[in-house]
C-alpha cells in the first residue's frame, strides 16, 4: 500500500469504530463537527509527507524494505542525524499544526520503539519476531496509531492484582488465552487523538510483581476492534464569539477513555502476556522516547508564546523598561534551554536494545525543565501582559459602531500601535495559557516525579564517577 494520503487517512477511519464525545454515539469521526478537527490536526503528518520542502523530514526511502519510501516514525534510527531529522520534523509538524503536533505516529513510533527495545533485552525470538513483523505492517501501510499506556489505576499506591482494589480492571489485563490469542480487559486514560487513529498499541503503566503477572500484557489493535469503546472528552474546536477571528484553523485534540471489555487480541499482535519482570523495562523503554517527543513539540508553542511577550511589551511601550528585559530574558533562557537540551540529547544519544535513542538524562531534563518552569514562564507573560487579557471587552463590542471608538481611544497602547493588534494578540495568550494547557504541561508524558526518578537513575554511572573523582582529589585511597 505504501504512504497514505491525507484522503486515504480520512477514508480509512470510517471503520465502525465505537466513540463517544458529548454523550453521543459518533457515526463517522471524520464529519462529527468536533472530532472533524482533531482528524484535520492528525492528518498534517500525511499532509507533511506530501509537501516536497518537507519530504526529507518526513519520508525516508528504506534500506531494509529494499529503497521504498516509509514514514520517518517507523522507520529505526541509525544514528544523531537521524534523531536530529526526527526531531526536526516534530517541530516542524508542530509549527505546522498551529503548535499543536499531529500525534497520528509520533507518540505510537515511541511505543512501538519500547516493544522493539523490550522484546529484544527479552531475548524470546517469538516477541523479536512479532514486533518486526508489526513494523513492516506499519511502515508498508502507514497507518496512524496512538499509544496508551496510562491505566485508570484506582488507588494509586495499590498494585494492580491487590485485593483492597475495589476492583481487579483498573488495569488492563489478560482475562483467558487460548490457541488464537489472548482476551483482554480494563481500561486507558488520557489517550490523545485514539478516537480518529488506526490503531491502538497497549502497554503497561508501571512495574508488576509476580502477582501481577496477567496485567504485565503489551498488544497492538484496530481501533475498531469488537469490545473497545472511547469516551471523548470535550474539545475547544472553534473560536468563541468573543474572539476576534483568524483565519487559519483551528487545531487540536481530543483524549479519549478507552474501554476494552472482553477484547480478543491474536497472538500475533501480542508483544509482552505475562512476563512481569518486562513490565517495567517496557513502560521505562516507551518513558525514555517519549519524554524527548514532548521536549521536540513543547519548543514552538514556547518559541510563539515570548512572541506574545515581545510583542504585547512593545504595543505597551515597555519593552526598554529594565524589569521587562530582565523578564524577557529569563523567557529566551527557558525557550533555548528546552531547544539546546532536546537537541543535545540527539547528539549525545545512547544505543539501548540495540536501537540509539535520545540520551535519556537530557530528554528528561528537557522535559522536566520545560514542565516545572512553565508557570513560572507563564506568571512571566501574563505580568508583563497586564490585567486587560482577563478583563478585555469582546470581538462584539469591538463590532459595535457605538462602542469601537471608544474602545480604540481608550484602550490603546503605544502610538502607532493600532488598538485591534493589542486585543488579537491578548486573544490569542488567553487562548494558549488556559487552565487545561497547564495541567498538560505538568502532567502530559508523566508526572514530574517520574523525570526525576528516571534522571536520577540513568544519571548514576556519572555519579559514582564523579564521587570516584572526589575520593581522589580529597586524596581517599582506595
Ligand atoms: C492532555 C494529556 C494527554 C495525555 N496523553 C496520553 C497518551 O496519549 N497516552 C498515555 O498513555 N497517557 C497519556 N497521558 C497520561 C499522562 O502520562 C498521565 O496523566 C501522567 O502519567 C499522570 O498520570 P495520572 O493522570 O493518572 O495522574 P496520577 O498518576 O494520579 O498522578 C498524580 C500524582 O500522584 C503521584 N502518584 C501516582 N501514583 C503514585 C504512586 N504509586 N506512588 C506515589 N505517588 C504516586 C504522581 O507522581 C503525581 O504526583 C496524557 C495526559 C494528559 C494530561
């Protein structure tokens, strides 16, 4: 089949899948009004692919398929160019989706990288073979897929077999297995852009013991598979009436709640069915990817919202003011930190499971300095803004020959400026720096604990050499 066109993506998710969004069941996600949008978003990667300035990016012509053109996502890196073009086209894509990154094989190919990495540490030749064979699948068919690892969970500090559970589905398990494959049931949360992608690659969420053995299970579906339901949660897919229009599209995602109730998945598609001691190198393998996808597609709405500050300083008049450079300072240190460190972790890249990949400390800094400091970024924004971005008339009040002149004469900043310029470019702050965006700065691609942890664990062959060097500076014998 080879690459798919945007239209053949679109074509491809009319497949009976079952999704919910508003209390609705949705007949087709491709025209639902609110689900339309999050297509439009996932299909920029197919658009990309297409465009000749950003074919090199996006396509690589594959020497292990004899020459034939494959997305970049599945495609396995070789070296720090190829992780640097990788990185290239997320930020490019991002750029692309109006700073929103199209996530239709991105976030999968992290997941699929994890199965790869995690079946060869596994040394079982059946799961080598299997996530070989699903690669080819993908590279040859192109389909999108999301990747959901995060389990509801329940109690958190309950392990997923525990009795004190109210219940034994707060993570997906294996409930029977037979000569075909393996049932399986539970359910995923957060599963961003799952409802309008082909596939869903499962993964566990944390580490198991012995007793959790049937919940250590890693699998890959259709979407539309018998037993597998998503519920949308809402989206913001127009601009309000209060906003002064643009003319771009709006993009975004929704995430969905995925449930599988009695789902049969063929052994073929089955990648980890028991061996807990894997859960955790698996969910380790996918964190390590995916923290540096999320450094790579932080970096334009970073880049875009200095802009904002640059901008609303100058229509303000204060942007020599000495408090306001300190500021703006502080905004270029975070947004260049985010894009030395996510590219520097390409460069400086480690082999694990015989697959490079992002050096695992600097993608988690990245990630981590990038999620920790982002409200500190955005008090930044919003103090050299001013109060008006919470307190600004509507695009409606502005339309109003009544009240236009006075909200041009009295709500003007700098001379020159016209007073439109100054309400857009707040329009457009209130609609990046929403309470959701900052609970997904803090919580998307984990929790800020689980990039310390990881930090601190691959950090330790340097610490021990470093505690080495200080033994022998302090003159310590050993
Ligand atoms: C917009 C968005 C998109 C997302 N997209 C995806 C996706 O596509 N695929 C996917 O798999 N996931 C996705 N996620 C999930 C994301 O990885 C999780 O939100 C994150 O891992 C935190 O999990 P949680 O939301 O269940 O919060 P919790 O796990 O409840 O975390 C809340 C707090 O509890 C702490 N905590 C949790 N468990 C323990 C424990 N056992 N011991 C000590 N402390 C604990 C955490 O460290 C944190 O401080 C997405 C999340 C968001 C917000």
């Amino acid at each position: 089949m080879g690459l798919m066109t945007p239209k053949q993506y679109r074509e491809s998710l009319k497949d009976g899948r079952l999704v919910y969004i508003y209390g609705k069941k949705v007949e087709d996600v491709t025209t639902d009004p609110a689900l339309k949008v999050g297509v439009d978003t996932a299909a920029i990667d197919y658009e990309l692919a297409e465009m000749p300035e950003y074919r090199d990016l996006a396509v690589v012509e594959d020497p292990d398929l004899g020459g034939e053109p494959v997305s970049r996502y599945y495609y396995i890196p070789r070296n720090a160019e190829d992780l640097i073009k990788r990185h290239e086209l997320m930020v490019a894509a991002t750029r692309l989706g109006g700073c929103v990154i199209p996530f239709s094989h991105d976030i999968a190919a992290d997941a699929l990288n994890a199965i790869n990495v995690t079946a060869n540490m596994m040394g079982k030749p059946e799961y080598v073979e299997r996530a070989e064979n699903y690669r080819k699948h993908l590279k040859k068919t192109d389909l999108s897929s999301s990747a959901a690892m995060t389990d509801v969970k329940g109690n958190r500090v309950l392990r997923p077999s525990s009795p004190q559970q109210t219940h034994p589905d707060f993570y997906v398990h294996m409930v029977d297995k037979n000569k075909d494959g393996i049932i399986v049931r539970g359910a995923k949360v957060h599963i961003t852009a799952a409802a309008y992608l082909n596939e869903l690659m499962v993964i566990p969420t944390r580490n198991m013991v012995e007793e959790d053995k049937d919940y250590a299970v890693a699998f890959a579906i259709p979407a539309n598979t018998k037993g597998v339901k998503q519920i949308c949660h809402p989206m913001h897919t127009k601009l309000s009436d209060m906003e002064f229009p643009v003319d771009h599209p709006v993009r975004t995602h929704t995430d969905s709640l995925i449930i599988f109730d009695d789902v049969f998945v063929p052994w073929e598609r089955v990648f980890l069915c028991g061996e807990w001691q894997f859960a955790m190198p698996l969910v380790y393998n996918f964190a390590v990817l995916h923290r540096h996808t999320a450094a790579s597609y932080r970096i334009p709405s970073s880049e875009l919202l200095l802009g904002v500050a640059q901008a609303m300083a100058e229509y303000n008049g204060i942007e020599r003011v000495s408090h306001i450079r300190e500021h703006i300072t502080d905004l270029v240190m975070y947004v260049n930190t985010l894009k030395s460190l996510a590219r520097a972790s390409c460069i400086d890249y480690v082999m694990h499971g015989g697959i490079p990949i992002p050096n695992p400390v600097i993608s988690n800094i990245a990630k981590y300095q990038f999620a920790s400091n982002f409200h500190t970024f955005v008090k930044i924004v919003q103090d050299i803004a001013g109060g008006l971005a919470a307190t600004l008339p509507s695009y409606q009040d502005y339309q109003n020959p009544e009240l236009k002149a006075d909200i041009d004469k009295y709500l003007g900043g700098k001379a020159g400026i016209p007073t439109e310029n100054r309400l857009r470019m707040l329009n457009l702050m209130r609609r990046m720096l929403t309470y959701e965006n900052e609970i997904v700065a803090v919580h998307a691609e984990g929790s800020l604990q689980a990039q310390r942890m990881t930090v601190l664990a691959e950090a330790q062959p340097d610490i021990q050499e470093y505690k080495k060097w200080a033994e022998i500076a302090a003159g310590i014998k050993s």
